[in-house]
C-alpha cells in the first residue's frame, strides 16, 4: 500500500501492506531484511522519523491505530488510538515535534513525537482523509481528502535561539543544537537586508525537544525548555549539568534561576544548582519573569518579588504580556497587550523599608516603583536601557 525509504540509510526503505505486516529491504536484495507483525489487520501507510537519532517509524493501519516502531529493537514503542475508521495517511513531521495521522473517518489527528500525548484533531468536513504532504523547512501542510485538498499552517513563528554577549548564536534543530559566531564575520563588508555568510557548527544534541532555549547573562550555561523539563548545558562544551521539571524557566543575575513547576509552585536555585527557596503564591502565577526583581504574574496584576527572601516588593494591577530591565537593574518596562510602562525602580527606599523589618502586606511598599511613561503601543522586543 506504501513504501519509504529511510531518510538516515537511503539504501533501505519499508513496506506497509495488507497482509498485516512492514517489511524491512535493501536495494538490490529480493528478501526482506526483517518483517514486524504490525497490526490487527492491513496497514495503508509507513513514514520513518527524519529528525535526531531516534530509529523510529510509524504506520497506519484498517485496525483504527496508528503504531509507532523502534526498527532496532523491532518493538512497538506506542499505539496511538482515537481515530474511528481505518488511518488511511502517517507522517512524522521533518520541522516540529508532530506526528500527523489521517483518516477515513474525516479527520487529521495531530500527536506529540515524544509524548505522544493528542494535540489537536482536525475536522474540515471533506470526507475520507487519503493524503498528508510537508515540506522540509517550512510549517505549512497539505491534506488529500476526497472531495478536495486543504493547506494548514502549524505555527512556530518565532525560532528557537539564543546570543550570548559575545555574538555566540545558537539554536535548536529538531533536537540537534547548533552555533555561529556573528563576530567572526566582517559585518563592514555586508550592506543592509544581506543574508549573513555564516559557519555553522552541530554543538550536540538534546534528550528533550527544544521549546525554547536561553544563555545565563554571563554566557557559560544554556537552559533549554520542553514538555514542562528544563536542562542546563555548559555553552562551550555542551555537557549535561542539570535538569528538572518546570514550566517556565528564568536566569537570575549572578547565575540563580527560578522555575514556574505549576500555577501554585515556584523554585529558586543557587548557582551550583540546588534548591534554596520554594514560594507558593496566594494567586495562580501564570507566568514568572527574571531581573532585578522576580515577577510573578496572574491574569489581572503582578507581583514582584525580591530574590534573598522572596518578600513582596509591590504588587501592580496591570495585564502583563512580558517585562524588561534594564542593565542597570533600576528600570524596568511593563508591557501589557496594547501599551507598555517606564518605571523607575527605587532600590535605596525599598532597602531602608527592609532595614525597618516591618511586615509588608500583600501590595509591598507603595514606593518602590515610580512611574515615568506610559505608551499607548505595543513592544515585543526591548534592547538596552
């Protein structure tokens, strides 16, 4: 019904067919290496997984599954169910973490590579689903459905990447990590809108897969974030130091960090990466942002924290998309969805009302923050002060 060649080995490709099984051939061989009884009845469809070292395939079968294959071992690493009539087309996709399955009962199911956890079905009323097509560097997708043809776009708009201070790039390649060095190009020479001549290099790989990923301000140590896990890696050399479960991650100034493990749950860490303050807000923290102060944030307001002891600094009532400090650690812009703020940080009042040792209630100290601007725009990147 289908054959695929395996893009890590070019002389060997698989067979999906109605005889229930995937065969494994070479080129140039009449036998086949090896046969996997795969499914309960015929299989329509065979894919193998093109991104990282993983020695993985994925079939489609009339048996309403979807199976994932490690062809190594010759194991069945999962079954992916939910689809109500026979799974007509598979891809693993060669860009994102996806595996997309289709379907004679009119859907699309999209699944996690690596949780295999269901993302997303997709449903256009098209009849039976025949085909799905993908492009290598590209997020676009098309679908072969009975009564017509369908192009969706997966979105990653934003690449997974990071420069340290000393124009050291890098960023995240399914799980392969690779880097550039800007400064070794003589930018003199380029004009404007140029595409830049760079060398890239493959500085290793990574267990989790790359949703983000973000150098320590001093650049010796790169977080990379995933699937609610977090691993730091030394930049240079690219070695494991330590991980860990959390949603959200963030860089304290002298090499501290502070993960989000739930809406109730924050952890901060020293700088030899141990555990010294967990805080459990009296608010759901939707999200947390690093700098002079940590920020936490709910839905209508945020809070900000001083590090040492976690008190509350202030809290302001303001939708918060993200916050920038500056440098100089005494001026930090809020930005909400449709304006953003200047404000000035007012360390010397906020340490003498510390020094007192009185309790602070839940809005802090009414002038730690004074406010300089308000702009009625909207800001995605801040640079400098």
């Amino acid at each position: 019904m289908q054959v695929a060649f395996n893009p890590k080995d070019t002389n060997t490709f698989a067979s999906a067919s109605l005889d229930r099984t995937i065969k494994i051939w070479n080129l140039g061989s009449p036998e086949p290496n090896f046969t996997l009884d795969a499914h309960m009845k015929g299989l329509n469809c065979v894919d193998y997984f093109t991104g990282g070292d993983k020695p993985y395939l994925v079939t489609g079968s009339d048996d309403h599954t979807a199976k994932v294959w490690d062809y190594q071992t010759k194991t069945c690493v999962q079954t992916l169910e939910g689809h109500t009539h026979n799974v007509s087309a598979v891809c693993f996709h060669p860009e994102l973490p996806i595996i997309l399955t289709g379907s004679e009962d009119g859907t699309v199911r999209i699944w996690h590579a690596t949780t295999y956890r269901l993302e997303n079905t997709l449903s256009y009323g098209l009849e039976r689903v025949w085909t799905i097509g993908y492009l290598k560097s590209s997020n676009r997708i098309p679908i072969g459905y009975d009564e017509g043809t369908i192009m969706i776009k997966v979105v990653r708009e934003e690449p997974v990447a990071s420069m340290d201070n000393n124009g050291k790039i890098i960023w995240a390649k399914h799980n392969e990590i690779q880097t550039v060095n800007i400064k070794l190009v003589g930018l003199d020479e380029i004009a404007g809108g140029e595409r830049l001549p760079l060398a890239v290099k493959d500085l290793g790989s990574c267990d989790l897969y790359p949703q983000s990923l973000k150098h320590n301000l001093n650049g010796r140590f790169v977080v990379v974030c995933g699937d609610g896990e977090y691993t730091i890696y030394t930049a240079l050399a690219w070695r494991n130091r330590t991980f860990g479960s959390a949603l959200e991650f963030v860089w304290l100034v002298d090499g501290k960090y502070a993960v989000r493990e739930s809406t109730s749950t924050i952890k901060i860490f020293n700088k030899s990466f141990q555990e010294r303050k967990s805080i459990r807000p009296t608010f759901f923290a939707e999200g947390i942002h690093g700098g002079a102060l940590l920020a936490m944030r709910s839905n209508d307001f945020v809070c900000f924290y001083d590090w040492a002891e976690c008190r509350v600094i202030r809290r302001i009532d303001v939708t918060v998309k993200d916050i920038y400090w500056a440098d100089s650690g005494d001026l930090v812009t809020i930005s909400s969805y449709n304006s953003f703020y200047i404000l000035k940080f007012n360390r010397d009042v906020v340490d003498a009302h510390l020094g007192t040792g009185k309790l602070l209630d839940e809005q802090g100290i009414e002038d730690a923050f004074e406010l300089l601007y308000e702009i009625l725009e909207r800001v995605r990147i801040w640079v400098g002060d």
